[in-house]
C-alpha cells in the first residue's frame, strides 16, 4: 500500500462549496523510481527519474446530492462517497504499483 486512508469528508466538503461549477476532477499521481526526495533534492534538480500520470475523474450523477449538502444529512449519500473514494484509491495505489514497476524493467526508459 502506496497511499495514506482516503478522506472523504474533505472533497465532499469542496463538491458541496463548488455546486454546479464541478462535475469531475483532475487526478495526478507522481511516482519517484530512485526513492522520495528531500526537499533540497527537488530545488536543486538532482531528481533523475520521475513517473506522471494524470486523469480526469468524472463524478458521479449521484453526488448531486452532495452538491445540495447531502453528505451531512444523509448516510446513504456518506456511504456512496466513501466507496467512491475508496474505489478510487484502490485504482491509484495500483497505478503506483504499476509505474513503479515499469521503471523496474525498463530502468534506462525516459520518464513520462
């Protein structure tokens, strides 16, 4: 497991505050094949080789009840949200797996 526990209460949070102006979100997963670096190694441009993937995540219909404040009053809408997230989670931890993996067997390929 790459990834922390998914909350769910904060990007509920943001689809009830943007209403109508969101209908899906952009999703970067960044991969480092040599380990995490410092901070120091980012501003200093000692990072070799990095992964990029980026995707748009389109929302679901149902969570316009989110967008109408939903998440607080009802469990039912709290529930689905979870299992979202967590079904997005689950897909991005495996997509870090698979990144990773590929810098493995091709360790000389440029990065994305």
């Amino acid at each position: 497991m790459h990834l922390l526990k998914p909350r769910a209460g904060g990007l509920s949070l943001a689809i009830n505050a943007l209403g109508e102006d969101i209908d899906g979100m952009l999703d970067m997963t960044i991969v480092y094949p040599d380990g995490v670096p410092s901070y120091s190694d980012l501003w200093k441009g000692n990072i070799k080789r990095l992964g990029v993937d980026v995707r748009y995540i389109e929302m679901p219909d149902a969570f316009n009840d989110i967008k109408n404040g939903g998440y607080e009053n009802d469990d039912a809408v709290k529930s689905q949200m979870f299992d979202w997230v967590e079904q997005i989670w689950q897909q991005k931890d495996q997509r870090i797996t698979d990144m990773l993996a590929e810098f493995e067997t091709n360790p000389k390929a440029p990065s994305a």
